[in-house]
C-alpha cells in the first residue's frame, strides 16, 4: 500500500464502551486467524500492482506512442491521398455525369414536356369535366333518387307505420311495463334491502373475528421469533461482525507494513543484482554505439525519405492540376467556349475619349488628337 493512501485512511472505528466479555474474548484470536488470512491477499494485490505500473510505464507508454507516431505520419497521411484519389476518380465523374447530362436530360426531356401538358390538356379537361359533374350529374341524380325513393318512404312512414307504432305502444306499456315496475318497487326493494342488512352484518362480524386472530398470530410470531432473532442479532452477530471488521482493517494495514518492506527488499536485490549492470552496460557501451549510429545510418536516411516526400507532393500537386486542366479542356469541348456579349472599350486610359460615353472623375484627360502608339490615323 502506498504512504500517500495510508496517510489518507481514516483511524479505525473505536469500540464501544461495556461490549461484553464476549469481545474481549473473541478480538485477539480473530486479529491473528484475519492476519495470516490476509496477508498472502495482499502481497498479491501489491504485486499485481507494480507489475501493472511496469508494465505501462515499458510496454504500453512506447506502445502508444509508437502507434501515434504511425497514425500521424503513414496512416493519416496516406488516408488523405486514398480519399482524394476515390475522390477525383470516383465522385467528380459521376457528379458532372448526373449534373450536366442526367439532369438536364430529365428537366428538358421529361419535367418540361409533362408540365406543358398538363398545364394545356389535363387541366382544362378535369374543369370540364367537373363542370359537367356539378352541374349536371349531380342534380338529376338528385331529383331521381328524392322521386323514386325519398318521396314514397316519407309517406308510407307518415300514414302507414306511425300509427301502428302509437298503438303497440300504449299496448306494450299496459300489459309490461307498469306490471315490471310494480313488481320491482313493492317487492324486489324490500327484499334486496333485507338481504344487503343480512350479509353487511355477518362481514362485520367475520372482520372482527379476523383482527383477532391477525392480533394473536402477530403477538406469538413476536414473542417466539422476532424477539430473539433481535437478541441474537444485537447481543452476538453485531460484536462479532464489528470484531471480524476492524480485525481485517488491522490486517490489512498491518499486511501492507509487511508487504512495503519485502517489496523494498526485493527492488535492493533486482537494483544491484540487474539494474546496476545493465545501466552501467547502457552507459558504457550502448548510448556510444547508438549515437554512431544515429549520426552514420539515421540522419541519411531520415534526409533521403524527406526528398522522397517532398518529390511525391510535388508529383501529386502536378497530377491534381494536369486533372484540372483536363477537367476545363474537357468542360469547354462538351460546352464550347465562352461567348463574347459586347465589345469591350480599349481600357488604357481611364479618362473619357472619343469613343467612350462614361467619364472616370479625377482622372487625366487622354488625347482626342493623336491615337495611342502603335495605330495610325487614316486620312481622306
């Protein structure tokens, strides 16, 4: 265990004050028995933990930076140029394909010719025909289905089923309805009644029947087992624990003392039977023949793979405009080149001439007189 986390740790938990003889008694042999427990535990523990330091600090720290090294300067490197070559082979062809031959393949051959119809045929013909539909479908289905068959229905139930109705009506209240109702009230009540008084009697003499029993099985489980599962708990299974407790917290430090000092032991051992030598053989033999050989081997080497570097971006830079350019000679000869809208004026003077309509401010009146050098003046 390290000083740092024993001077953190807090002080055991004090016992308390008339714990019983039973404390007394059990605390020294439990101390010992978790000592001998404890300690082999321990001096595992601790070792698993400075083998795990050596190990990052010799293997996993170089490791990582090893790979780091790698990701930055190969791989990353040469993800870039993978994803621009997938890029300039792949995506650009099939973008201007879909761009200047899809698209306007499907916008003039098929998205302008179906809006032209449909704005000159299919709309005027669906007005049309829903023209007719409201106007003249519509009303004669009307007046043909109120002829034939509202008009009928109407009187057949005004003259025909309601007065019949009315009759079995009166009929069926005379003979059913009141008798039920009757029956219901002065009869089927009371007896309802006598039978709810009945059994709300015989449920609250069940209930109190029930509380008693609940009352007496709870005392007895109570008395029989609750109280001495308490007694035994409290006077026995709680001393012992809290012993049991601080006896390993003992263990525990006392086994750490323990373990810090074999663990000292065992680095003076390795320190002069291994580190000395092989430090003295670092120092004596292998930093001089690293340095040769970083001065004689390395610095070419590393100076030859810059050029190539160097020679290879300036190979890629070249490839990338030799692709721009064909990209544009391509472009102009599907295309054409473009054409010049307006004559351009002669644009080395800004000042206003004879044939300009635009005056510059605060700029230097050209000749009007004499042309500008290299052009002669016709005369008549």
């Amino acid at each position: 265990m390290d000083s740092d986390e024993q001077q953190h740790r807090p002080p055991p938990t004090p016992y308390e004050v008339g714990e019983g003889w039973l404390t007394v008694l059990v605390r020294v042999p439990v101390r010992i028995v978790m000592l001998v427990l404890v300690l082999p535990v321990r001096l595992l523990h601790d070792l698993l933990l400075a083998g795990g330091r050596v190990v990052e600090r010799v293997l996993l720290r170089p490791l990582g930076r090893a790979m780091e090294w790698l990701y930055d300067h190969v791989l990353a490197p040469a993800g870039r140029a993978l994803a621009w070559l997938a890029v300039a082979l792949l995506v650009w062809p099939w973008a201007g394909l879909w761009r200047y031959v899809v698209v306007p393949l499907v916008r003039y051959g098929l998205v302008v010719p179906m809006g032209w119809f449909h704005a000159a045929v299919l709309a005027p013909a669906g007005r049309g025909l829903r023209w007719v539909y409201d106007r003249l479908f519509v009303p004669s289905v009307t007046w043909l289905v109120t002829v034939l068959l509202v008009r009928p229905a109407l009187g057949m139930w005004r003259y025909g089923v309601k007065p019949l109705g009315t009759a079995a009506d009166r009929l069926v209240t005379h003979l059913l309805v009141l008798p039920v109702a009757w029956t219901y009230r002065h009869v089927l009540t009371p007896v309802g009644h006598g039978i709810g008084w009945t059994l709300g009697m015989t449920g609250r003499g069940l209930a109190a029947a029930g509380r008693g029993l609940w009352t007496a099985a709870a005392r007895l489980v109570m008395t029989l087992l609750v109280l001495p599962l308490v007694w035994v708990y409290r006077r026995v299974l709680a001393p012992v624990g809290r012993e049991i407790a601080g006896a390993v917290e003992v263990a525990w430090r006392v086994a750490g003392f323990v373990s810090r000092a074999v663990g000292r032991a065992l680095a003076w051992l390795a320190w002069h039977l291994v580190g000395a030598p092989v430090t003295w053989a670092y120092r004596t033999l292998c930093a001089p023949v690293g340095h040769f050989l970083r001065d004689t081997a390395w610095a070419p080497v590393r100076r030859a793979a810059s050029e190539a570097g160097r020679a290879a971006r300036s190979a890629l830079a070249s490839a990338r405009e030799t692709l721009r350019t064909a990209r544009k000679d391509a472009w102009r000869v599907l295309v054409g080149a473009p054409q010049v809208t307006g004559v351009r004026e002669f644009e080395e003077s800004a000042a206003r001439t004879l044939g300009r309509t635009t005056t510059v401010p605060r700029a230097a009146h050209a000749s009007e007189i004499f042309p500008p050098a290299g052009e002669t003046v016709e005369r008549g």
